[in-house]
C-alpha cells in the first residue's frame, strides 16, 4: 500500500516537471510581439547611446558651428561657402558607439543645411578616383570625367566621445560627452569648438529586470 502511495507521488511529480518545461518551451517557440514605430519616437530600453542620441547631437551641434562667425567671415573673405569635410570621430566612451552612423548623420545635416560644400571622405574619394580611372578607358572623351579636379576641403570636423558612468543602489547614472571643432586644413587652427551633453538615470525594478 506505501509503494502505491509512493509511487503515485512521484507520478505526479513528473507530470508537473513535464508540465513546466513544457510551457517553457512552448513559450521559447512563439515568436516575439513586432509593433512599428514612427522614426520620430524616442526609444530607449537600455540607457546606451542610440539612433536618436546620434541624430539629435548632429543637428544641435552642426547648427551652432554654422552659426558662429567662422563660416561667414570665410564667405565674405573668399566670396563662397566653405568646403568641408568629416574626419575621424573617436568614440572614447563605455558604449559600443557606431561612429560611422554618427558621422553620416554630421554629413547629412551639414550637406542639407546650404551653407557649406561638402566633400566625400577620404574611403568615397578612393572609390570615385577608380571609377574616373576607368572612364578614360572606358568612356568617351566627352563623357569621361576629368582627372586632377577634385575640390580640396578647407576644413575639417573632428571630435570625440567621452562618457561617465556610476551605479548605486539600482540606479545607474550615465553621462555622454561629445565634443567637435573645425580646423582649418591649411593653417591648423581651431575656428570652432562645441560640446553636447547627454544625461541619462537607469532605474532597475526590485526583481534586476
């Protein structure tokens, strides 16, 4: 009578164990819930640096360089808009930062905003240097693109990245740094230096997710 009892025990213990992984699995199995969002809405899950931090900290800060008196005091030396380029960004940071994402974003608003030339990088003008290579074999004299007439930048942006970062009691306190400066390629001196700041506090719940 106690093997019975015993035994029924333990049948039910492996139903339930069945049961449960069971369930596990079968939530492991149902695929994860998509909903679209506007490119507009801020996301931000985790505290990182994301597409948002980037977009917004090129449009700010490439507002307040076209803004100061550098650019215009170049037009009324030379009569034209200054021609420009992207140089290195470094990303100094605790986060794994794209920068190649953050420089098209610099690239995108300086080239939109009219008011200066934009040359392509150095890596786009290896490419573009082949392909009229190729057009003075290839193509014919009147459509071939001449060689020895690239348009040389008269400045250069640059910058870096830093960040801080401090954790306390659940709460996670994160600082992001960006700063930039344009220089004169020919002269190497600084005709601006800005900064953007990002703050951002991380409140983990009781359970840690």
């Amino acid at each position: 009578m106690q093997k019975q009892v015993r035994f029924s025990r333990d049948g039910w213990r492996y139903v339930l164990i069945v049961t449960v992984f069971g369930s596990i699995i079968a939530g492991c199995a149902t695929p994860p819930a998509v909903s679209r969002l506007d490119a507009e809405v801020v996301v931000d899950l985790s505290g990182r640096w994301n597409d948002i931090d980037s977009q917004q900290t090129a449009q700010e800060m490439v507002q307040d360089a076209l803004s100061r008196p550098w650019s215009h005091r170049f037009q009324e030396k030379t009569g034209k808009a200054p021609v420009v380029i992207v140089g290195t960004i470094i990303n100094k940071s605790h986060d794994h930062i794209p920068t190649e994402t953050f420089t098209k974003d610099l690239e995108r608003e300086l080239t939109n905003s009219g008011q200066i030339s934009f040359v392509a990088s150095s890596g786009e003008r290896g490419a573009l240097r082949e392909e009229r290579a190729n057009q003075q074999i290839d193509s014919s004299e009147e459509t071939a693109k001449g060689l020895g007439r690239e348009i040389a930048a008269d400045y250069m942006l640059q910058g870096v990245i830093n960040s801080f970062e401090e954790t306390v009691e659940g709460k996670t306190y994160k600082y992001f740094q960006v700063t930039l400066e344009f220089v004169d390629i020919e002269k190497n001196l600084k005709v601006w230096l800005g900064d953007k700041k990002i703050k951002k506090l991380i409140k983990q719940n009781k359970l840690g997710f």
